[in-house]
C-alpha cells in the first residue's frame, strides 16, 4: 500500500516547491536587470549591480517575468506540477523526505548564489545546486513521463533536460575561474565538486528507474539535445546579432524579445492543431528550419536578423510538433538516442573550438532533420490515445500574444537599427582606454564592474576596447560590455572569442561602424582574436582596433602570435592611414610588436627602457598590454592608470588627435 503524505508534509514540500521557483526567479533576474532595465525605464535608471543583495532582486523579477522566453516559462509551469505529481504517488516516506529536503536545498544554494560577490563562493554553491540538481531534474524528467498520474508532456520533459545539460556546461567553465586564483587550491575544490556530482548522478539514476520495463530515454530525446543546442544559440548570442548587424544592444534585445514571443503564439496555437495537419506543420518546419540555417552563416543586417528569426520559430515548431507525436516511440536499443547525445556534445565542442561561428548551425541542422526522418521510420501513435494525457499546460492566449508582439514590434520600429546613425558631432581628441577586464574581475577575483565604471568616468574616457569579456558565464552571470555600456549609455561592439566565454569588445560614446572581427586560429582553446571599428573624428577617420592574441607557452605560441599579427596587418592595409591598436599580447616577446614597426606604427611608450608593467599575479609582473599608433594618429598623453583595482591587468590610457 502506497504511502500518502501528511497535511503538514504535504504544505511543506509545497513551501519548498515555491521557494525554489522564486530562487530560479532570481537567477533569471540576476540577467534580467542588466539587459531589460535599461529598456524599461529608461538610460538613467540602474539596478544593483547584478542584484547583489536580495532586496535589489524584487523589482528585477517583476521586470524579468515579462520577458522571458518560451522554454523557461515552460519550466516554471512544468517543474511544480511534476514534483507535485510525483510526491504524492511515492511509496517511500524516506524518499519523500529526500526529494523536500533536495528542493529545500536547491532553493537555499540558489539564493546564496545570488547573494555570493566572490566567484570562488559562487562557484561552490554552483557546484553544490549542480549536484542536487543532478537528483532531482531526473525525477521531474520520471515523473513527467510516468503513466499513472501523468504522461510525459515532450516539450517540458525537453526543457528540463536541456535546462540541466546547460546547467552542466555553464558549471564546466567556472572550473576556469578557480584556476586564476592563487590563494585557493583549485584543484581540490574541482575534484570534491566533481566527486559529489559523479555520486549523486549515480544516486538519481537508482531512483529515476524506467516504467513497466521501458528504456529510460526515447528516440525523440536524442534528436532533442540538438534543438536545445540550436535554441542556446539563438536566444542568447546578442553579441552575434550585434556584429552582423551592428544593432545596438536594445535592437539586438528587442528583435530577440519579439521572436521569442511569436515564437510562444506559434506554440499555442500548434497545440491545439488537429493531428492530421502534422505532416504539413512538419514538412513546413523543417523547410523554413533548413533556409534559416543555410542563410545564417553569410547573411548580413536584416536578412541575418529574419534567418536568426526563421531559425527560432522553425525550432519552436519542430519540438512541439515532433515532440508530441513521436515521444512514445521507443525504439529497441539505444543506438539513436546515444547518437543524438554523442552529436550534442560533438557540437557544443564544434561550436567553442570555432569561435562562435555561424557554420556551426547548418551541421547541427543537418544532424537534426536527419534524426526527424529517423524519428519517421517509427509507427507514430494516436495522440488521441487517453490512456497517456498529457499534463496540463496554461499558455497565453493569441490575443495577449499579439498585443505583446504588436508592442515590441511598434518599439522595435521606433529604435535606430545601425550605430551610425547618430547625430552626436565628431571629435577633435579623443581619450581610448585599453584593458584586459579579466571577465569582469579585480586581481583578487572579485567582481569589478562597479570599479570600472568609476575609472572610466573619472578618466574622462570616451572609448573602451576590452580584452577578456565575459558575456554571463565565467564570473557568475554578468554580461560584461552590456552592463557597461548600459550605464554608461555608449554604444557597444562585440566579437567572440571562445565563444560567450570570452571576447573583445569595443565601447564608445561616438558612434561607432564595425570593420571585422576576426579570430586568428581556429582550433586552439583560446585562439585570440581581433576587432577592429571606425570612429569618424573632426580631421577623419580613426580606426581602432583591440586584440588579444593567444596564450601558450612562449617557446611555441611566440611564432604563431607574430604569424597572425603578420596576417592582419597585410590584409587590412587600409586601416594604416590612421590606425590605433593594442590590447594583451600575452607575451613579453618583440616579434610580434616588430611586426607591427615594420608596417609603419610605433609603439605610444616611445623607449622601451621605460615600458610599463601592466599585469602582475603572484608578486611578478610583466608587460603584456601594448598600443601601438600609425603616423597620422598624434599621441597628446598617455599613461598607466595605477588607481583602482579593476583587473588584473592595468589600464591604458592614450590620448590622440588626428594631425591636421
């Protein structure tokens, strides 16, 4: 006889339940109020920088809600009604205990992690909810799929496992975090971390055990794993809609805001869709699918835009569609499903080691319609079938989703779609800062971007270029250049490096028309990269470029740093009639910066006796950071800014004026 659970258990597993999704309401707003306020309220009005105190938290939830896309608010309305289901069929008390205290614990880690300012403590109390998340994801995946009180919905039971197999990636590279801080031994805190996930995975698949002798996982959720890659990608690279389309950060946001909402209306209404326009909705999606992806890596400005957007909306379309026909097609063996997870993380690998780049989505396309004409090979069910009900799911009606599509639509009309249509006049001098930021960072590891923005400010500084520029990941959810350039109301240019992991940026209070941004390896972890933009000034046009040239050991990088130097140079020789560029050239060699003499520029220090130490670790300190400036860039000033601790790499400051 099965074990029911008490009232007063049964209220507290309810508190637990809501206190986790407020939890996850604050990690969705910890990025919210760096990207939406600024929309919401206007220029002038700030948040607390990422909502470090809970207090700050509240009016970034209510303007968060608002606007996030259709697979959290999936999770949000999935998550309580799974675990709801699942503790009241348990017929062990002990493992209702268990499953209240994970989500008591869950819900606690989340909101330390907010409150966290160290990455170390972030990452640990990360490391920690990655583990109990480990436990209980699978059960909501179990219960989701479970045949008594509720089959499985796909399009949750999708979203929850890509919700913890992105959880799992974003926590791989914090890892990277820890290995900069000298103070703490980083690799036992990696390795504890990793054996407490490895056990509690081991745990959960103990209890999350297959129904009526039913394989675990079914073919549909292989062929999932590519979407929720495609869909990562999608929804969250502003910084690939940025450079090719060079729209601003709100244009970028908007366009993005409105997909996702069409997106939700799409959802909607295929829910209720009769099964025999399947076959059509299908066809229809995996032919807009497959000329979005093909159009994604050499389209520009609004074809990119509408390719991005084809993209998203075929993808949301795909996974309801598919999904809910072929999710209880279990085939005999777990070839496909292995196959699906093997291409999964081949693409994520893929996607890193190429930078970001757009070519990544027609192979994980290709991959994705062939796992939809295998799905195609098995019978597909009668989804009339009543003996599976689906969970029920409140969505949005069409009219609220149109009004908030019409909104977003009608805002979007009002905004400039390029950079460069800004009236402010040029000018005559102009102060550049370079600096590597260290993801956002201080020397000690600690969030820095407050103190950025005061040297900025108190430096007079009209253009950043930064190296190392964390869009939300390594430094505990803080999209760099965004949050700069939000409160500093500038204009915003970014190029990938490894990724969202890291990258250069450039940020100005003029208006800026991206030139390149270029990588200059393909294979290599941290590759480097360059990004290069005009400034129109009073006497011409200055082109600014940042770089960071790749890391390794001297005796084997050396050569490669000044070969890619070399390169850019010889295919950009227009940028040498007024050309300021410097970054971290992680290295102390001189052949990368003879390169550079030979083509003509000179470094702005003059004597090199005299060369500054910009990056110090462990009491040694070298010169890494340089700028070098083409003969028609007068250099009036420049000097190391030793105020503040804002990175571990010291500031830049030159000031120029093109000679008349």
């Amino acid at each position: 006889m099965k074990a029911r659970l008490s009232p007063t258990a049964f209220w507290t597993a309810s508190m637990f339940l809501w206190a986790l999704m407020v939890a996850q309401g604050l990690q969705m707003a910890r990025v919210f109020s760096q990207r939406v306020t600024a929309l919401v309220f206007g220029s002038n009005f700030s948040l607390l920088p990422g909502a470090s105190t809970l207090s700050g938290q509240w009016i970034s939830v209510a303007v968060g809600l608002a606007f996030i896309f259709a697979g959290t608010v999936i999770f949000w309305l999935v998550v309580p009604q799974g675990l709801f289901l699942y503790l009241v069929r348990l017929n062990s008390r002990p493992l209702q205990r268990a499953v209240v205290w994970m989500n008591a614990g869950l819900a606690l880690l989340r909101i330390l992690e907010q409150v966290a300012r160290s990455p170390v403590w972030d990452f640990i109390f990360s490391g920690l909810t990655i583990s109990l998340v480990f436990l209980v994801a699978p059960i909501m995946i179990a219960v989701l799929r479970g045949r008594l009180r509720a089959a499985g919905f796909p399009m949750g039971t999708g979203i929850l496992l890509g919700f913890l197999l992105d959880t799992l990636l974003h926590a791989s590279f914090w890892t990277l975090d820890l290995s900069w801080q000298t103070s703490l031994h980083a690799a036992w805190v990696v390795v504890s971390l990793a054996v407490v996930q490895v056990s509690t995975a081991l745990v959960w698949y103990r209890f999350a055990s297959p129904l009526e002798g039913r394989p675990r996982f079914p073919l549909s959720l292989g062929q999932l794993w590519l979407a929720v890659f495609l869909m990562q990608l999608c929804t969250h690279h502003l910084g690939l809609l940025s450079v090719r389309t060079d729209w601003m950060l709100p244009e970028a946001l908007q366009w993005i805001l409105l997909v996702d909402v069409t997106a939700i209306g799409v959802v909607t209404w295929l829910q209720g869709t009769h099964p025999r326009r399947y076959r059509l909705w299908l066809r229809t999606a995996d032919g807009a699918l497959a000329l979005g992806l093909l159009l994604i890596p050499w389209a520009h400005g609004w074809l990119f835009a509408a390719a991005l957007a084809l993209t998203q909306l075929a993808l949301a379309s795909h996974i309801t569609v598919v999904l809910k026909r072929v999710d209880e097609m279990y085939p005999p063996v777990h070839l496909t499903n292995l196959g699906g997870g093997v291409a999964y993380a081949f693409l994520v690998m893929l996607f890193f080691g190429l930078g970001a780049s757009a070519w990544v989505f027609p192979i994980a396309g290709l991959i994705l319609l062939w796992a939809t004409y295998a799905d195609r090979l098995w019978r597909i069910p009668d989804p009339a079938d009543r003996t599976q009900p689906f969970v029920p799911l409140p969505l949005p009606s069409l009219g609220t989703v149109a009004l908030a599509g019409g909104v977003l639509a009608l805002w979007l009309g009002m905004q400039p779609t390029n950079v460069s249509a800004s009236p402010s006049p040029p000018p005559k001098t102009l102060r550049v800062m370079y600096l590597n930021v260290h993801q956002g960072m201080d020397s000690r590891g600690e969030v820095a971007l407050d103190a950025v923005l005061d040297v900025v400010q108190r430096e007079s500084v009209d253009v950043l270029v930064l190296s190392e520029a964390s869009r939300e990941w390594i430094n505990g959810g803080y999209d760099v250049p965004a949050y700069l350039a939000h409160h500093l109301g500038w204009y915003m240019l970014y190029g990938p490096d490894v990724g969202d992991l890291s990258g250069n940026a450039l940020l100005s209070r003029y208006p800026l028309q991206l030139m390149d941004a270029t990588r200059l390896q393909k294979w290599p972890f941290f590759p480097g990269s360059y990004i290069t933009a005009s400034l129109q000034m009073a006497d011409g046009t200055l082109y600014i470029t940042g770089l960071h040239l790749d890391w390794g050991p001297p005796a084997t990088t050396d050569s490669r740093r000044e070969a890619s130097v070399r390169t850019y140079v010889m295919q950009h020789p227009e940028y040498r009639a007024a050309w300021l560029i410097g970054g971290d050239f992680n290295t102390t060699a001189a052949s990368p910066r003879a390169v550079l003499e030979q083509a003509g520029l000179q470094d702005v220090w003059g004597d090199t006796s005299t060369s500054p130490i910009t990056w110090r670790l462990a009491g040694d300190g070298q010169r890494l950071d340089y700028v070098f400036a083409s003969p028609a860039v007068q250099v009036l000033d420049r000097y190391l800014v030793q105020k503040g601790d804002v990175s571990d790499h010291l500031p830049l400051l030159v000031e120029v004026q093109l000679q008349p």
